[in-house]
C-alpha cells in the first residue's frame, strides 16, 4: 500500500522547495508530492506573512484532500493557521514545530532551534511557550539572505558554529534545524560537531514531518472533528471569493 503524503509551501518559490529536494525520502510505500500558494515569495518571517498567506493554504490543504492524499505537511517552521487547516480538512496536517519540538523533547532533556531569520525567532519562541517546553527549550541561529546558497562553506560554517555555541554554552543536548530548507545537512554538521567531540542527535523537520505524517497516515489518525469542526457548505459558500483567488497551484 503507498502512502501519498502532500507537501504544502506557504508561496511559491521552487528555490526552497522542490521535488529533486523530495526524491531521496520517496520509495515504494511513499509517494510524495508539492504544491504552492500562488504567491512569489521569497521568504516568511512576519506574523504578516503568515496571516495574508493562510487563505492560500487552506485551498491547497483543501485542493488536496479532493485528490486523495493521505496527509499533508506544511513546510514551514512556524505554524500557520494550523487550527483553521484541520477544521478544513479530515486528513492529517502536520506541522514542522509541532512535531520536531515534540520528538526533541522526547529524545533529550533540552533541545535549540537552529533558525536562519532573526524575525523568526519570537515567533519560534512563542511556540515553545505554546507546547510547554519554556525550561527544555532556546532558539538561536543565523541571518541568511533568502537568496544566499544554503549549502555554502560559509553557510555550513556558520550553522555548525551555532550548533556548536547551543550545546556548549546553552547546553542544549538536542538540536533542530528552524528551516525546512535545511533539507540533507544533517551528516555534514554532525560530522564537524563529532569532531569537536560533540555527539547530539539533529533533527531535520521537513523529513521528520513526512515521516510522521505517513505514520497517521498509515496508522488511521487523524485530528478530533469534535475539536476541529468542519466547515458547513453555508460557511465555505461566504468565503469562495477569499478562497478561488487561490485556485492556481
């Protein structure tokens, strides 16, 4: 049996998200596939963002449950307007903080997000306040362009050094990636920290999120209707104009 699990970009950029990016975690039993808001963005790190894009991913969330995938996973390591999404659909929708946090806590004692954005650092924070990990938890990183080349040497370079500071000096035991565009770094940065004798597990959201999603998937959970009541025809028929002007993949 194949689990088909949709990946959801909140905008469009096929520089953060794409199927070749995809393509080493697809095998028999895993089908993957992508879809975009159709909005060129380059980056979301404001509260703005997220709100003005919303609409955008309830259609894709809603476009994809019409086709039969199993879940779905929002690439992006913030939450955006997750309970609206389950009220949407009936399919699992994964959300990357929600889940790596959550493994994080599970796997070690106290864990730090590594982000890209500085902006998205309160963001990130709230979150952590939000599932209950304030004493577990720190969020530090770097500032990348949203252009720059993610698998530099100076980019490397730089997240290894903020891994690196968050063990040693924030003594984190359990390290996460804050972008799903850190996708197929994790062997190089543990391989530089192991030779700083620092041995932490790292955990990639965007394949934690698939994988996770294929277990409800598979497993046959899914969120409670009873807290995430779906919408009446009445109620999608007043907001279609909001939601058509999102029909484009």
């Amino acid at each position: 049996m194949v689990t088909h699990v949709r990946v959801i970009l909140p905008g469009y950029n096929t520089k953060a998200l794409n199927m070749k990016m995809l393509k080493p975690y697809i095998s028999p039993e895993l089908e993957l596939s992508i879809s975009y808001v159709n909005i060129a963005v380059d980056a979301v790190r404001h509260e703005l963002d997220m709100a003005l894009l919303t609409p955008g991913v309830i259609k894709q969330a809603m476009i994809a449950e019409e086709e039969g995938v199993d879940a779905i996973v929002i690439d992006l390591m913030a939450e955006i307007g997750m309970r609206a999404l389950r009220e949407a659909v009936s399919v699992p929708v994964v959300s990357l903080p929600e889940v790596t946090m959550h493994v994080a806590a599970m796997m070690g004692n106290k864990f730090a997000v590594i982000n890209t954005t500085e902006e998205l650092t309160p963001i990130q924070e709230h979150l952590i306040r939000k599932y209950g990990f304030s004493d577990r938890a720190c969020v530090q990183g770097v500032q990348l362009d949203p252009h720059a080349d993610y698998r530099s040497k100076k980019t490397i370079h730089s997240l290894m050094e903020q891994c690196y500071e968050a063990v040693t000096k924030k003594h984190a035991d359990t390290l996460i990636f804050g972008s799903g565009r850190l996708i197929a770094y994790r062997d190089e940065i543990s391989a530089g920290l192991q030779c700083k004798g620092i041995h932490v597990p790292i955990i990639e959201p965007l394949p934690t999120g698939i994988y996770f999603a294929k277990f409800l998937a598979d497993a046959k959970i899914s969120h409670s209707k009873r807290v995430y009541c779906s919408p009446d025809e009445r109620t999608l028929n007043i907001y279609a104009q909001i939601l058509s002007a999102f029909d484009k993949p």
